[in-house]
C-alpha cells in the first residue's frame, strides 16, 4: 500500500510542477470554472437541505452554472496557446464568442424562469 501512495504524491507533484507553468490567464478561467461549479454544487446541497419547491428556479440555477462552466472550458480551450487547433483565432474573437453564447444562454434560462 505504501507504494501507491507515493505514486499519488509524485502525481499530485507532477501536476503541480506543470500547472505552475500554466499562462495567468487560463488560471484566472480555470478559477472561474471552479467558482461556476461550486455555486452548482452549493445549490445542489440547499435544495437537498431546504427543498425544491420552485422547481423551475432550481434547474435554471443549475444549468446557468453548468452552462457558463462548459462556455468557460470552451474559451479556455481557444484562448490557450499551446492549442494548434486555434492558432489563428484571436484572442478578443474568443472572448467576444463567449460573451454572446453566455448573453444567449442566460435569455433562455430567464425565459425557462417564466
């Protein structure tokens, strides 16, 4: 057992040494992604705690999280430089694509409110 516990330190090691070298601002999406999925997750927990009794609210809540974490990951992924599959797409384009899905998105999620 011994031995598997350091192969999940030196992992744990790994992944830091390499996310050390990560760009500012794909740690900056990073935390906005992490922020999106705990404000879903903490609204999980309420609605185990309190209730749910406006439904609708509830899953308008948990799709506007998950949905700006998916639109976040996207940016990520056409922001960060090492990707080749992006290389000619500016970084103001992606930006601006992420703010227009995140406006359309947010429209059907107050429409899904009611």
């Amino acid at each position: 057992m011994p031995k598997a516990t350091s192969d999940a330190k030196l992992l744990i090691q790994s992944l830091g040494k390499a996310y050390a070298a990560t760009p500012t601002n794909l740690k900056i999406i990073d935390l906005y992604v992490v922020f999106a999925v705990a404000t879903a997750l903490t609204q999980v927990v309420y609605m185990g705690i309190v209730g749910s009794f406006p439904f609708n609210s509830f899953l308008s809540g948990i799709l506007s999280c998950i949905g700006t974490a998916v639109l976040a990951v996207c940016l990520r992924i056409q922001v960060n430089k090492d990707n080749k599959e992006f290389k000619d797409l500016p970084p103001e384009r992606a930006f601006a694509d992420f703010v227009l899905c995140n406006l359309v998105l947010h429209l059907v999620i107050m429409n899904f409110l009611g």
